[in-house]
C-alpha cells in the first residue's frame, strides 16, 4: 500500500470549520465597496478629463442677449435699417441675414463699424418688400447651436 494515500475520518469539529468557512462572507462587502468606489472614481476622471482637455465640444456659448431697432422705408426699393440699440456685443462673422417672401431680390449689408456689432451700428436691408420677412440668425462655430436674434415681418407678411 505504498501509493495509496490513507483516507482520514471526519471529524464534527472538522464539519463545523468547513461550514464556518463556507458561510462566512463577512470579506464581501469591503470588496465590493473597494470596487464601486474604483469604478466611480474613473468614471469621474474620464468625465473631468474630457471637460478639461478641450474634447467637450458642447455649444457652452450662449445665444447673445440683444435688442434691435427697425425702421421700414417702402419707398422702391424698400430699404429696412437695422440698428443695435443695446446688448452683448457680437461678432458680424457669426450672423446672417434671411430674408424670405416673393421677391428674393433683397440685398444685405455688413453692420457699420468693425469685425464687432456693438450698440449704435447698423446694416441696411435694401430690396424688402412689404410682404417679405427679414431675420437676423446667430450662430456657433460650426453652426453647432444658433438663435434668431431678430425677426422682422413686413406689414404685409
């Protein structure tokens, strides 16, 4: 019998140290507790990395707060003059004009002064008919965000 390993009894002490063992978890909530604090802890800095390292690119530019005022002249050609009477400063390269009706034929300028449109400057609209709607469109690099900043209707549109 050189080979055979001889088979020892069990004993109750022995049953009840196999059961203690089996049955303790008391090791099971630190662990997990280590683990869901790791997770949380990279989801953050993935969060604050992408914020901070520029990658975020999530229109945090807001629609400047400005006020118009229009003057319609319906002498032919029908010239609408626009003026920035207060409110953020905005850049002409990031406006547009639309101009919608029948004509189509409307002609618009560039604000007065510089690259800016402060309070005081203002474009001219020429080519407006009556019946046609003038609006004033802002909009984000990439046009990823934009606003109506003004809407004119003839009258009458």
């Amino acid at each position: 019998m050189a080979g055979i390993i001889p088979r020892m009894k069990r004993t109750d002490r022995d049953t009840l140290r196999l059961r203690a063992l089996m049955t303790d978890a008391d090791a099971v909530s630190p662990v997990i507790g280590v683990i869901l604090m790791v997770a949380i802890t990279v989801i953050l800095a993935a969060v604050i990395g992408t914020f901070t390292l520029g990658l975020y690119e999530g229109g945090n530019e807001a629609a400047p707060v400005v006020d118009f005022d229009t003057a319609y002249d319906s002498t032919s050609p029908g010239t609408l003059t626009v003026t920035h009477t207060q409110g953020d400063a905005i850049e002409q390269s990031k406006i547009e004009w639309v101009v919608t009706g029948d004509g189509y034929d409307a002609t618009t300028g560039d604000f007065s002064g510089s690259g800016r449109v402060t309070t005081g400057d203002f474009a001219e609209v020429k080519g407006v008919d009556s019946d046609e709607t003038v609006r004033l469109v802002w909009s984000t690099k990439g046009e990823q965000r934009s606003a109506t900043i003004l809407l004119w209707e003839g009258p009458d549109a």
